[in-house]
C-alpha cells in the first residue's frame, strides 16, 4: 500500500542518514558523506511525493479540502517555507554546531516523520480502508459526531 511505500522509504532515509556525520574523516568521510546523499534525498523525494499523491486522493469535490487548495498549501510550504529557510538553517547547522548535528537534527526530523505517519496517517488510511470494506459490504452505518 502507499503508506508502506512511504514508510519504508522513511526507513530507508533513517538507515542512511548517520553516513552524513564526521565520524570517520578524511577521504573515507566524504565518500560516506555522499553515499548517504545519494540515498537519503531520493528516499525523502519518493515519501514526499507518496505523501502528496495520497493527500490528493483524499481531495473533496467541494469545500476547504478540495484539489486545488491542497496543491497551493503543498506549493506554498514547500516552495515558500522548505525551499527558503531548509538551506539557510542547513549552512548555520553545519557552520555553527558541525556536520554531525546536521545529521542528527535531519535523522530527528525523519523520525517525527515516521512517527506522524505511523500514529495519524496510518490510521486515518486504515479506517477509510473499513468504511470502504463496510460500505461494500452493506453494513456500513453513518453516524453524525
């Protein structure tokens, strides 16, 4: 399903993210440092744009959650707030507090993700699946909250 695509790609990121420290230095370091680039940005890039599609599947005809206005709140946190302040924060972690702090904060960053994933949207993907089964089936009951 998506969201295990989602979370293995999560996984994937979390495995090799700690490459991007300064345990080992020199020339070994470095290559390290870029074997970990070349996993953990396209295992973030393929969560990322799972996590888009699967936000647009839930997309309402009507109303706030329509298409359109979850593709602007996508283009605008991540056109207006990744992609202006994750550089700046990026060169002052290094700069400031060193490569391996970086590493850490992008590995603690990967975990919240997981967990987000795992405690809301997990969930939320798993009781639609029982409406949809239940629904199907005849049984389902709408109940007014």
């Amino acid at each position: 399903s998506e969201a295990d695509w989602i979370r293995a790609a999560l996984v994937a990121a979390g495995v090799w993210a700690p490459l991007r420290t300064r345990f080992v230095g020199g020339r070994p370091g470095c290559i390290l440092l870029l074997l970990g680039d070349a996993f953990v940005i396209p295992c973030l890039f393929l969560a990322g744009g799972l996590a888009e599609g699967l936000s647009l599947s839930f997309a309402e005809p009507t109303g706030w959650l329509n298409d359109l206005n979850i593709i602007v709140a996508l283009r605008v946190s991540i056109d207006v707030g990744g992609r202006n302040v994750g550089p700046a924060l990026a060169c002052w972690t290094v700069d400031n507090l060193g490569r391996t702090t970086y590493a850490l904060h992008q590995w603690g960053i990967l975990l919240a993700s997981l967990a987000f994933m795992e405690l809301l949207v997990c969930r939320t993907l798993a009781s639609h699946r029982q409406q949809e089964e239940a629904i199907a089936r005849g049984t389902f009951v709408k109940t007014d909250r």
